[in-house]
C-alpha cells in the first residue's frame, strides 16, 4: 500500500505527467491533479485506443443505433466472432479482409485474407472487410483513435 500511495503521490512539481501506462479512473482519483497539470491518456482510454475494444463497442453501438453506426465497415473481433466471420467468408468467397493485431501499432501485424482458416488461433485480433476506396486526407488513410 506504501508503494502505491507513493506512485499516485502528488508532489505538485509537476506540469505534465507522460505515461506509457494507461490511467485508470481510481488512480487519477488518487493524484489529485492541481491546477495546471495535465497528463497524457484519459480515463479507459484503453476502451478506444485497443483495436478490439473500439470494435467491440462500435459493433454495440451499431445494434443500437444502426442508421447513426454505418460509417465503418463490417468488423469482427476474434475470438469471439470467430464463427459469424468464419461464416460469412464461406458465404462471400471473393471478398477481401483486413486482419490487425489488438495491440498492434504502425502496420505491423496487419494482413489480408479471404479465409476465417488464416486467423492466428492465439492472441486477438480485429478483422474488417477491406474497403477498395477508403476516405483519404490529402491522399493518406487515416484513423481517428
């Protein structure tokens, strides 16, 4: 207890605190930030910046609000779409998919398919249906995590 009530501890010599770590709300509570201090992530930042959490609650947000939620395209988060996508890459043979490692970053990690079969069995993974003529800033793909 010692040992988190010093990482949480705050001294006020501080303007902004840059973390790697993602801030969860009892810790920020704990920190008492003063006037002025600002730090780098917000609260469940982690609900955004996870490929598979984005996923997951936009695909919610979809169910819910489907005519406010069509601006991305079909998206599914493995393992726990595995089936749903497995079936509908039976169903649409040609169709091409983007498949992203959850805490991948820069590209690394990403590739295409057309078979739920290629999906690695470990780890998580976000698959979406490969959109042809993505909307583009000044010719660059773009995201807005």
């Amino acid at each position: 207890e010692e040992e988190d009530s010093a990482r949480t501890a705050n001294s006020g010599k501080w303007n902004v605190k840059w973390t790697d770590r993602y801030v969860f709300s009892q810790t920020l509570r704990d920190m008492k930030l003063r006037r002025g201090q600002r730090l780098n992530h917000f609260p469940a930042m982690y609900e955004i910046a996870f490929k598979c959490r984005m996923a997951a609650n936009l695909n919610r947000m979809r169910k819910l609000l489907p005519d406010l939620y069509k601006f991305y395209p079909d998206t599914w988060v493995m393992p726990e779409d595995f089936a749903a996508f497995q079936k509908v890459t039976q169903e649409h043979r040609n169709r091409t998919y983007i498949v992203k490692p959850n805490g991948g970053c820069q590209g690394s990690g990403i590739f295409f398919t057309r078979r739920a079969a290629d999906i690695p069995k470990e780890g998580r993974w976000v698959a979406q249906r490969y959109m042809n003529r993505p909307l583009l800033i000044e010719g660059y793909k773009f995201d807005l995590r």
